[in-house]
C-alpha cells in the first residue's frame, strides 16, 4: 500500500491549486485577446484551498463583450475553457450590482485575482 506523508499532500495539493491558478492566466489571456478588457477571479473551493477530485473551479468572468448575450450564450463563447471550469459571466454593470449582495460578498471571502482591468479588487477590499 502505497502512503504519503502529510507533508508529501499538502505540497501535492498546493501544486494542484498552483497548475489550476496558472491554467487560468493562460486562459485568461486568451480570453482578453478575444474580449478586450476583463476581470477574472477564482473564488470557492480552489481559492480557499479545501478541494476535492469532485470539485470544480469556481471563476467570476466580467467583460463589456457580454452586453446584449444572454448568460447561456456567454457560457457557451467559452467552449475552449479548462475542464471542470464553472464561469459565471457578467457585465461590469451585472457585476458591481451584484457584489453589493451579502451573499456575493460571503462567497467571495476568499479569492485570487487572475486579472482585474475593472477594478473588481478593490470594491471587494472595501467592504
């Protein structure tokens, strides 16, 4: 039977949410190739650091290119995204509305920003 040590899966662990966050540069930068401005935060599970194999990665995607879309198709633009990425896509307009909400605000207690051209931060930080 094979056994790691705790030291051996905490290191193990951190390198998944590490491969997971630079994952997500990448296609962050695709994405603003495509869209022009953004701001893409993790959140959840894989922000705090307590996922699982079942977990999937939580991501804020805020961009003007949303404007006029519907959320199903705003998903659906994203086709190329990494596996198990669970986007929420907003406006800048839906999102500042919506980060006013407690229950926003308690879900994204702890977050890591993957790039912010609105500023998402620090509205988050303010409150």
């Amino acid at each position: 039977m094979f056994a790691m040590s705790l030291d051996d899966v905490i290191r193990e662990r951190s390198a998944e949410r590490e491969r997971v966050i630079n994952e997500l540069r990448d296609y962050a930068a695709k994405l603003r190739g495509r869209f022009g401005r953004l701001t893409v935060i993790l959140y959840g599970s894989y922000a705090r650091g307590d996922f699982n194999l079942w977990s999937d990665v939580d991501v804020l995607i805020i961009s003007e290119h949303f404007r006029g879309t519907d959320f199903v198709t705003r998903c659906v633009e994203l086709n190329d995204a990494p596996p198990r990425l669970e986007p929420i896509c907003w406006t800048p307009e839906e999102a500042f509305k919506a980060l006013a909400k407690p229950w926003w605000r308690e879900a994204l207690k702890y977050y890591v920003v993957i790039v912010d051209d609105y500023k998402i931060a620090k509205l988050l930080n303010s409150q």
